[in-house]
C-alpha cells in the first residue's frame, strides 16, 4: 500500500476512530442498550468505514491510474477526477 504513504498518518487516525467507534458498539452490546442506540453508533461506523475506504481507491486512482506529468485539462485527468466524485457519491451517502 505504499501510494499512500502520504496520506498514512490520516488514514491511520481514522483506523484508530473507528476502532474506538468498535469498541464503543461492542460496550452498548455488553451493556444491553437499547436497539436504537446500538443500531445508530453501527450506522455510523460503517460510515466512517465507506469514508476510510473511498480515500484509499482516492489516493490508489491519482497515484497509479494518472500520469504525473498530464495537465488539469487532460482527458485522463478529467475521467479520473470524475471517477473519484462517483466514488464519493456512493460511499458517502
């Protein structure tokens, strides 16, 4: 994975809020919350999953399916901006 190593550290911060948002699910379970509550903070993970997911295919089309050297008006720039807005849109509902 190292097209990311940029964006690591971000990626490894939002590893590490979702492993608490886990943690949090797994207490509420423990707890006997109610239904309701549960159901909302694993919505909300699985959000905060499908926004870790859209930046890794993010950073994996800019950095292995555009040439460096193309300019903002190039056709392949174009398709793979319009690429990550679609990506966005379905993982971001």
């Amino acid at each position: 994975m190292g097209h990311v190593a940029n964006e690591k550290s971000k990626l490894l911060n939002r590893l590490k809020r979702l492993r608490g948002q886990i943690d949090a699910i797994e207490r509420s379970v423990e707890a006997d919350h109610e239904c309701a509550g549960v159901l909302q903070q694993a919505t909300s993970c699985r959000g905060a999953l499908d926004g870790f997911i859209a930046e890794v295919i993010e950073d994996h089309i800019r950095e292995h399916m555009v040439d460096p050297r193309a300019g903002r008006d190039d056709p392949q720039v174009l398709a793979a901006e319009e690429l990550v807005e679609i990506v966005h849109a379905y993982l971001k509902k």
